[in-house]
DNA sequence: ATAATAAGCGGACCGCAGTCCGTTTAGAAT
DNA sequence: ATTCTAAACGGACTGCGGTCCGCTTATTAT
C-alpha cells in the first residue's frame, strides 16, 4: 500500500498478525478518523482514543509507538498517494518534465498537500528531531529534490541545498504562513516558484 | 540590555521588582545555568530546577512562563549581543557592506551561535509554533533579511523569500545536521553563501 | 509601630504521553 | 479436545509541563 511501508504490516518472514490484533487495529484507525474528524487534531489525546476504540492505553501504544506514529499511519495513503505523483506520475510532477518544471510542481504539490493533511503531518513531526527529519518520507522528499537539483546542473553540495529547499516546504512553518499570516497559497506557490527559478538559472 | 526586552525587566512606568522576587530571579538563573552546565540543556526540568534554587514550583513558572520562557531568558545576552552585531557592529555583518556579503556574513554568524547556543535555542522555541515563528528574535532576523533583499533588489516578495532563507538558518535544522550527520560548520556556511550568491545573482 | 494591600510564594493538583508488568487468549502442536 | 506459548492486552503507574489558590511578606500609607 505504502511505497515506504510507515508502519507494521508486513515485512517478508513474519506471520500475519492474530485476529484480535487486526480486529483493534481497524477499531482504533476508525476511532482515530472520527476523533480527528469532530474534534481536531490537536484536541485528540491517547486516552480518549483508547476509550473511544474500547481497547486499553497500552494496545494503543503497542500498535502505533507514539502519538506521531498515530498521524503518521493516518497519513499513510495520502503520503502513499503523494509519493506516487512525484514518482511515476505524468509530467510536471512525474518523470518528463524538465528538473526546473518538477520542482516547481513539487513545491505545488507539497503546498496543496499541507493545505489538507498540515495538521496531520505536523503533529506526525512533534517532539522528535529525529522523527521530523529522518522519517522515511521526509528523506524520500529530500533525495528527489538532490536528484532534480543533480539534473539541472547544480553540483555544488546539492545535498545541502535540497535540505535548504526541503526547509521551505516544511508543513509546520507553510501551515504557520496560511493560517497565522492568512498568506494564500497562491502566493506561497509563487514564492517557491521565484526562488527555484532563481536558484537554477544559468547551469 | 536586550534590544528587545524579552523576559520582564522594565517596562517604563512599572515599579521595580520586590526585594525577595530579584533575590528569587538571581538563584532561579544561577540555578538554572548550573544545571544547564552540568546536565545538558535537555535534562533539566522544570521541578529540578524548582528544587535547586529551593523555590516552589508556582515561582519558577512566574517568573518564566514556561520551560521555552526559561531557555530565552538564558539566551538573552548572547541574542542581544548577536543583534547588536549585525544591526551597528562593523561591516560585513554590519551596516557598510553591499547586501549580498552581509547576508553570507549574517548565516556565517548564525551558524556560530548555534554552535554554540544551539540546544538552548531549540529548547527555547519547543512546544509552540507561535514562539518559534513570531517571537520576537526571530521576527527581527527576518526582518533583517527581508531588508537586505530588498537592497540588493529582490523586489518579488522578499517577506515571503526571507522567510524561506530563515528556514535554512533554523536552530533545529542546522543542529541537526550538525550533530546527527556530522556536517562541519564551514559546509554549512559554504552552502550558504552559495544559495545567496546564486539568489542575488543579476538584480 | 500598625494596618492595609497587592505582589509574591509554594506545593498540591491536573492532563497528557509514554512505560511496565501481570493476565488473557489466539492459534499451533499434539 | 487439551496443552502450550508467544503475542496481545489493559490499566495502574511514572515523569513532566503547567495551573490554581490559599498563605506569606515586602512595601506603603497612616
């Protein structure tokens, strides 16, 4: 499902897991959507989901590791899905386009993502460096945007510089520009736009 | 002292602080930086810190608001220091210089501080997107940069450009990078000024 | 000196994330 | 069907940041 597998399913050896795991684990996924959906993101507490799924504090945290780990299995298909655009999908996103054209994409895209999943992907993030800059997807993000920087001709530490880049697109900061300083993400994309042409011009 | 006044101190018609209240503030900050020095920023906590001035709790939380109010306190004469720097020391950090070396100057200095003072400025923005993005320190660094777009001629919403180029000076970012892959300093800087040199080309 | 008062104080208390460990149970082996 | 065992479970418990509120005390006015 995921093309980076976030959380437990199935790695290769290891058996399915046991009836009543699967039974909560659909208990507590459901709970947590509704949770989300009527309260907000950031007003769902661990307690309350174990409550509302009927389950004890500890499944919750055997299944999930944390609260980030909660939002980031949330997260999981629309990463899958965004993860899939930028990897195989058509051009400008996809493979096609030219490196300049792909990032300029990337950054729409990433946009339109925090619009709809930012608080999500923010408390996916929260109290862990670690988990804020060495997840998965954050390091699959980071790799595409050194591989286009690679491709336009830029090869003048392209590794720090996509983190640079990354830094921009970062959903906690973009989310703090659209809602506490009521930028439109037009002009956030526009933005992205004139700092990445900029950047390339002339290699 | 700071530039901007970030902790309590003295606005203008306020009367001085009770006698027993700066006696509390000097064993609070005494305190505090001893355990900082030999503990490490992220053990201290707040009771600790409570019990080794030999205050009650309710006191530190008076006096500090929180445990991010506690580390700006600690880092509010290396921050006004810094301002001072860059706002009327000498050229290239300073006024004097043309933009762009002023800019390089300018994350060079940041870099530094976060060498050092790292820790405590991740500590001090933690647990709250409105402090890491609007307290006052960092609204003036932004601004600084805004301004020196704006000099070299980048008229297409330096707001917006400043606040991506913040993005790559964030305390946690470098920190990390520093600290969880081994970057060296002067790569960092080296990325720098090549990602402002290349911005500032031909305006 | 005494009284009045507001700033300061302390620590019990709360909510939350995360851990621990004794108990239960699904599923395999016989 | 019975036994076995490892996975799963649940909820009491811990540690921390932060709040609350009744008590104390420095300071000022009389």
């Amino acid at each position: 499902m995921s093309l980076i597998p976030i959380r437990p399913g199935s790695p290769f050896g290891t058996q399915p897991e046991r009836s009543d795991a699967a039974r909560n684990r659909e208990r507590l996924l459901q709970a947590a959507r509704d949770l989300v959906a009527e309260r907000g993101v950031d007003a769902v507490t661990m307690d309350m989901l174990a409550c509302r799924a009927d389950v004890g504090k500890g499944t919750v945290f055997r299944r999930f590791g944390s609260r980030a780990g909660l939002m980031m299995t949330l997260l999981s298909d629309a990463e899958a899905e965004f993860q899939r655009e930028f990897i195989f999908g058509p051009p400008p996103l996809g493979p096609g386009a030219p490196p300049l054209e792909r990032l300029i994409a990337f950054g729409e895209a990433r946009i339109k993502y925090v619009e709809e999943y930012g608080e999500l992907a923010r408390a996916a993030a929260e109290h862990s460096p670690q988990n804020r800059h060495d997840a998965p997807p954050v390091v699959l993000w980071h790799r595409h945007i050194e591989m286009l920087l690679r491709e336009a001709g830029l090869d003048r530490d392209p590794w720090l510089l996509a983190l640079s880049l990354g830094a921009t697109l970062d959903p906690e900061r973009m989310l703090h520009s659209l809602r506490a300083h009521g930028v439109a993400p037009e002009r956030l994309a526009a933005s992205w736009r004139e700092l990445v042409t900029r950047l390339l011009k002339d290699c």
